[in-house]
C-alpha cells in the first residue's frame, strides 16, 4: 500500500504529478509520500498498541530530518546507531524516553553521550561492550539502562548480507553466553538491566523466524526472574519485509497476531525497530533516460541515476520495480526486449536494474524506481565525485524539497591541495 499512482497514464505521488517535480528540481531525485510513511506507521500502532507496546522507527533506512519529524509528530520512538541520530532525533524533539541506541561497535564517547541524552536503553552486544558502558555511567553517576541483544540462532530466510541472527553473523551473544552477561549486569554499579534484545535481519516476509525468535527470548525472560533477575522490556527488533513486486509483505497485522499472543499480559512491554516497513514504499528515485544501446544482442538503458544514488541492486542483488513516469501503459510487465538499466559510474556492477522488460523509452524520459524510501538515500555516496541527489517530500497537492541537491562546494568541503611548505 502506498500513494504513488498512475492516473491517465501519469504516475502521481500523492496529488502531484511526478513529472511537475521532476522537471523543476531536475534528476536524479527522491520524493517521500508523507502519508505513506504515517500509513505504515499506523498499521503498526494498531498490530502493536501502546502502552503494552513501543514502535521505534530505525533511523538508519532513512534519516532525513523531515522523515524524522513526521515520525516523530505522530508519537514515534526511535532505534538510533549513532550519535549522529541521535542528534537528529533530538532536534525533532524526540523524548529520550523512546529512544534506543543499537549497534556493535559503539565508542566511548558514543556511548558517553547516549547516557548523558537520558535515552531508555542501550542494547549491549558483547561483554567487553557492557564493560565499557558500565564504566562510563559510573564515571558520569549515572546508571545506563541496557537490554542484552540475544543471538537466537534463527535463520530468517532473506539475503546472506541483511541475515543478522544466526551463529555466524557478528551480532548479538549467542544465549548460552548471554546467560553469563546477564548475570554480570546484575552486579555492575553502572548498570540498570532492563531487556532483551533480538534483532535477525532484514526484508523478512514469514512470522515464523519472529516467533522462534520471540519464544526464545521469552523463555530466557522467565529463566531470569527465577534468578530475581527481572526483565521489564522484550525487544524483537525489526525486518518486517515489504513489497518490492508484489504480494510478497507480511501485514502488521499478521506480525501483530503471531507475536502478541506471546507476549501478552502486560509482563513484558515489547519494543519493535522497524526501518524499511515504515519508509520503504515510501520513497521513489526518479531518474532521467540518457542514451539507449546495444551491444550484439544485450541492450542497455543508460540513465543518470546509478549506484551511487542507489546502491541496493549492485550490493545485494535487489530488485527495484522500474517503469516510466509518464506511459500509455502504467500496469504489467508486458512483452518490451529486456535491457539492463544502468547508470553513469565506470563500473560494470553499476545497475539498477538487469533483464528488464519496460516499455520503450526515449531519451529524456523520466523513470520511476520504486520502493526507494529505505536503505536508499541513506547509502548514497559521492562516488566518481558526483553530488548527492535532493529529497523532496509530498504532503496531498503540497510538496516541498527537504534536502537540496548538494553542489561542488559540497563535495570539496574540508578538503585542500597540498603546497609545498604548507603542513
Ligand atoms: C537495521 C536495524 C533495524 C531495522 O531493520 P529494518 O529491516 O529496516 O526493519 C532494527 N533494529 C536493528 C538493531 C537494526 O540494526
């Protein structure tokens, strides 16, 4: 579900026309439907309703302020990863009260500032890690609010690179060690323990791996309490996977009816970090078709949107739906000679899309990538020293840019040439 539509042959994002914004703010560009975002984030209330439940949207899918903000108006917390997000988060006004800060490789003066902020908890996945946190609350009087992030061992059945819970992913503590964590967090003065944390991976679309996930986290939740080690929250992470063609997501509803059960009663408060649910289908890139070739029997689509404004397809194989922003022919995949849709980077695994049957196109059109709201703009890069795209954002027949195209001033900042004698 989302708001991007095709009427007479256009496509629209909310009430406006596609091309309209393209064609004043050039391409490649991003633009967010403001009431997607606040759709899937409503669904989710209802699968998860406070107060047993807390939905943290993930920072990390897509961090513009605006997206944020949305988020945050409509009573969001927030699972952050670095300072960085946190300092966005803040800005918005977020209470730290929702707010958890996630991650492997926090520093000292990360997590110095996670507990100066007065966030709810800091999910801690290693014993060196718990260490380090307990010495900084003490050095700062405080006690840090920590949840234990489990490795359950649960394949979730997605991508080897967004697989994050089993054995051999370097997250989380595999439980039979957690036991031992657990037990110490009860006798560090700077630590309060107050969770357990599981996180498996990404684009995940079966209940199954969440429900293995969240029996066992709940099993060891009882253990605890027999050791008088109580635990107040269960954090089941996020994942939840969205369409990319169609008909491949799990509802919030569905997850909601498999997991509450589970976790019924008020014992627990169950936290969720959804990323890309909320924002995935939220977001489209546009880019703008620049040349058609053929080489022997391969045809090539070369746009001026590659892997540096998007880089899913090259780093994991993703599909994008990609289709034409104005077309008499807005449904299906139709009988069009396939051709690999690439961008302008000197790489050859610079793609967006390979073997794609879409109607033909000329030079100068403009193409929608769809399902471009997560993991999108947030891993964009300067590479071949080309300047980031700008993020706009639709609210009904209003729309606004809420990051600028950056410029060449913005790719040179802080950097200098070298003459002799100046170090
Ligand atoms: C990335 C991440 C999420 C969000 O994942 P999605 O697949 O975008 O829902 C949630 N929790 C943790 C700990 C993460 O690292």
């Amino acid at each position: 579900m989302d708001f991007f539509n095709y009427r007479n042959g256009e496509l629209y994002c909310e009430e406006v026309p596609v091309r309209e914004i393209a064609s004043r703010e050039g391409t490649p560009l991003y633009i967010y439907s403001r009431r997607t975002l606040l759709h899937h984030h409503e669904r989710l209330r209802e699968a998860f309703p406070e107060p047993d439940f807390l939905v943290c949207y993930s920072i990390k899918a897509n961090s513009n302020l605006a997206v944020i903000q949305t988020l945050q108006d409509a009573g969001c917390g927030f699972d952050v990863v670095s300072v960085g997000e946190l300092k966005k988060a803040r800005m918005v006004g977020a209470d730290p009260e929702k707010i958890i800060f996630s991650g492997v490789g926090k520093t000292e003066e990360e997590i110095r500032h996670a507990i100066r902020s007065g966030i709810l908890m800091i999910n801690i996945e290693s014993d060196e890690e718990l260490i380090a946190v307990d010495h900084v609350a003490r050095a700062e009087g405080k006690r840090a609010g920590v949840a234990v992030r489990l490795n359950p061992d649960v394949d979730p059945s997605t991508h080897e690179y967004i697989t994050t819970g089993k054995e051999e992913n370097k997250f989380g503590i595999p439980i039979p060690e957690a036991r031992e964590v657990l037990r110490k967090c009860a006798r560090l003065p700077g630590i309060q323990l107050l969770g357990l944390h599981v996180h498996i991976g990404s684009q995940i679309t079966t209940v199954d791996p969440y429900v293995k996930a969240v029996e066992r986290t709940i099993a060891l939740a009882k253990e605890l309490e027999e050791e008088d080690l109580p635990i107040r929250y269960i954090n089941m992470g996020g994942g939840f996977g969205i369409d990319y063609r169609r008909g491949e997501a799990l509802s919030a509803a569905d997850i909601g009816e498999a997991v509450r059960p589970l976790a019924s009663g008020g014992r627990w408060k169950l936290l969720i970090e959804p990323g890309r649910f909320i924002v995935g289908n939220a977001g489209i890139l546009v880019v703008q078709a620049l040349y058609r070739k053929q080489m022997g029997k391969k045809r090539f689509l070369v746009t001026d949107g590659g892997m540096n404004d998007l880089i899913r397809p090259s780093l994991y194989g993703s599909y994008h739906r990609i289709w034409p922003v104005v077309t008499d022919e807005p449904e299906g995949e139709g009988s069009f000679p396939a051709a690999d849709i690439v961008g302008p980077i000197c790489e050859s695994g610079d793609f967006l899309a390979k073997d794609r049957k879409i109607p033909p196109v000329e030079a100068g059109a403009y193409l929608a990538v769809f399902s471009a709201g997560a993991y999108s703009f947030a891993m964009a890069s300067n590479y071949n020293s080309r300047p980031r795209p700008p993020e706009v954002m639709v609210d009904g027949k209003d729309w606004k840019v809420v990051r600028k195209r950056e410029t060449f001033e913005d790719l040179i900042r802080g950097e200098s040439t070298w003459e002799s004698g100046s170090a």
